[in-house]
C-alpha cells in the first residue's frame, strides 16, 4: 500500500511511501514537515526569541 507524506504547512506532497498493509492507516496520508518550511519556521521563532529578549532587556 502506498502513504502520501504532504507537508502541513504547505500542502507539498513530498514522498509516496510504500508499506505494509497491517501498517495501513485508515486513510492514506500522514503529514510532515518540508526543508523549506522548516527553515522559515526556524527563522520565525528566533526572531520571536530575540524579540522577546529585547523586550525584557527594556523592562530591566
């Protein structure tokens, strides 16, 4: 049996995966993450972290 891997982020399908039947999901799809949206991903929480940082250096 076939499982589609899509990106939840961007819906990019990004690999048909061949597997056992008794492994078979109710439907065939299973979600990840791609290189691409990881990377904005990452880049989205550090400036979040160096914002927040900031912020408390201000209260100080």
């Amino acid at each position: 049996m076939k499982l589609i891997v899509k990106c939840a982020w961007c819906g990019k399908i990004m690999e048909i995966k061949e597997i056992e039947e008794d492994e078979a999901p109710a439907l065939p799809i299973t979600h990840s993450i791609c290189k691409c949206c990881l990377r904005g991903l990452r880049k989205q929480t550090q400036e979040i972290i160096n914002n927040n940082k900031q912020n408390n250096n201000k209260r100080r």
